[in-house]
C-alpha cells in the first residue's frame, strides 16, 4: 500500500514523482528493465522555450531556473548552442525565440561554412542551449529516492480497478494507491483503458535519428534546420545528430528507424549542404506523443477522482520536465496551479483532461 503510484519511469514519470514523495509515499512503475527506455532515451534535448505549442511556453521558462541551478546533479545540465535555421528560395521562415535575427548568406555560411550558396537567408537565435538529458534524468531519480521514493522496473501494469482506492495489478502483484499518476508517454492511453476511462486520444510519432561522422571544426556549430522543418542536424560529440525531422503516426511500440527516412534525410542534408555524407555510424527512433489540440495533457480526470495524467508532451517533455513536475504535483496537493505558474500566464484549462470529453 502507498500513497501515489506513478506509471513511467521517462522524465515526464520521475520529475513528477520526484516532487510528490516530498509529502507523500510514492512508488514509480516502468515496464522495461531500464528506466528513460523509450523517448527519454533517445532524446536529442535543446533548451528552446520558444518551441512547441504557445500553452506550454510558461512551463519552458519555468523550467529553466532548474537547469541553471540543477539539485542533485555534480555538473551542468546546459551548454551553449543555437539554432540557425536556414531560408531556401520558396521558404518562409518564423523566429520562434526574442533575440532571432535575420542575417544574409554570407553571414549564415560564417557560422556553418558548409551551408549552400542557394540559401536565401538565415535566421540565427543564439540563445537555445543544449540540455543534458540523461544528467537531468539522473538528477530527479536522485532526488526522488533522497525523498524515500521507491523504483521498479520490469514492473507492467496490467488492470487497474477503483474502489476504496486505486488497485493495480502489475505482473501479478497487488499495488493499493489513492492516487495514480499516468506518464506512460506513448501508452497513457492504453493505461487509462486499463482504468476503464475514456482515451484522450494521443498520437504517437515516430521520428528517425542517426550518426554521422563531423568534419573538423564542426563542433561549435548550433543546431541547423531549414524553415519548413524537412530535416537537421547538430553536433553530438565528435558526430553528427541527423533527423528527418519526421513526424509519422505510429502505434504504441518500441520504435524502430525507418530506412527511407535515413535516405531521404540525408538526400536533404546533402542538397542544403556540402557534407556529403555516404555512410551512417549509428540509428534510431523514438515516439514523440501528441494531444490533437497540440497541446499536454495535466491534471486530474473528469470521471475519476485521483487519476491524474500528465501526457502529451509532444517533442517538448525534457524541457517542460522540472515546471510540469512541479504543476502536476500541485494538482495533486491542492487542485491548483502554483503561483508561479499563475503569475507567469499558465492557463490551467488548456492541459485538463476535460477537454477532450
């Protein structure tokens, strides 16, 4: 018996968990011998408070006095990076950040030299940072187990039932809780199925990555995309991160890179640079999950007291992680929003289940 169970053990799992075992016994579920397997895992994080859908633009900023100043982590979360997206004839481009400039060829290809003389314009937002994903990972484990959390893995929840308080069987075990936390990523809504309740209607996508190797110099070069978001690549240590930047509807599953996707992305690297990349050292994929609005789901169902989801973080989840962590466990205190979530504009009904009834 416990006070709150939390299902997955992703960022999204263990931030949350890790602010609620300050006032209550929690226990974190994950289904894989490992926690951070799937998206956590394969994530390539940038600090970009200016991405993603404008309702959780509050959370990126709040997040960000975490990274500057992480508990339980012995080094920094962030290091220097940027974006330069890249504008080729056709394209517009949208600056997504406040201290975006519009600079001209020759002062794209001074900062990536191996960019195409087709390039009509740049667009260069030095202040994005590159985010340790496993650091932070690690840091809110720590800080959940100093708090007297407990972790098992290889632990899948196969039914929920409510009575008195919630029941969860998992792989043939009992778990009592009164309240259950549903951070399950791509599978929240199998989960809440699980429970009986209505699906909020999540779409898992599928995006490939893979590692080339980097030519001398390269790694100082922030991330690169071009404006209508058909790829892009960044340092990654002494390689290349690539990405067709893709977005393919997907089942629940443990995603697997897509050949074509390789090709075609480095077909699109190759024609906007001249890396020429022939071979790739490394690939993968992940699921990044989606609301249909765009925006995350948090917070308490309508029909069932003490199901709290906290899902659809939808490429955005490393860096909402600390701020999301915080909100979700603030629902589950006192029903509400903290204060500095309020102050900086938070609107509290655009993350409610309820609106999806």
């Amino acid at each position: 018996m416990t006070d709150v169970v939390v299902i997955g053990g992703g960022i999204a799992g263990v931030s949350a968990a890790a602010y609620l075992a300050q006032d209550w016994d929690v226990v974190l579920l994950e289904a894989e011998s490992a926690l951070a397997y799937h998206s956590t895992g394969r994530s390539a994080a940038l600090y970009y408070p200016g991405y993603g859908h404008p309702s959780i633009h509050p959370l990126s900023y709040a997040s960000g006095a975490f990274f500057e100043n992480p508990e339980y982590s012995d080094h920094p979360l962030l290091s220097p990076r940027g974006v330069l997206t890249l504008v080729f004839p056709g394209q517009t481009a949208m600056p997504l950040g406040e201290s975006a400039q519009l600079i001209d060829p020759a002062a794209v290809r001074g900062i990536v030299s191996v960019v195409s003389d087709t390039v009509e314009a740049g667009i260069w937002e030095p202040d994005p940072m590159d985010l340790d994903v496993a650091g932070l990972h690690q840091a809110y484990v720590r800080m959940f187990r100093a708090a007297g959390g407990t972790i098992l893995t290889v632990a899948r929840v196969t039914a929920i039932e409510r009575g008195d308080r919630w029941r969860l069987s998992v792989d043939g075990d009992k778990i009592e809780a009164d309240v259950v936390v549903n951070a399950a990523g791509a599978w929240a809504d199998e989960v809440a199925a699980l429970a009986g309740l209505a699906r909020v209607g999540l779409i898992p996508k599928r995006r490939t990555a893979f590692m080339v190797a980097a030519p001398d110099g390269s790694d100082r070069w922030p991330l690169v995309h071009d404006s209508a978001s058909s790829f892009y690549f960044k340092p990654d240590g002494s390689q290349l991160m690539c990405s067709l930047a893709d977005e393919t509807p997907s089942e629940p599953c443990d995603a697997r890179p897509q050949e074509i996707d390789v090709a075609l992305a480095i077909d699109r690297i190759n024609t906007a640079t001249s890396l020429g990349i022939r071979s790739v050292r490394s690939q993968w994929a992940g699921l990044r999950t989606f609301a249909s609005d765009g925006g995350m789901v948090i917070g308490e169902d309508p029909s069932a007291e003490g199901f709290f989801w906290l899902a659809g973080q939808g490429g955005t989840g490393i860096q909402t992680a600390p701020a999301a962590g915080q909100l979700l466990a603030e629902l589950v205190r006192t029903g509400a929003a903290p204060r500095t979530l309020q102050a900086a504009g938070l609107d509290l009904a655009a993350f409610a289940p309820a609106r999806f009834r």
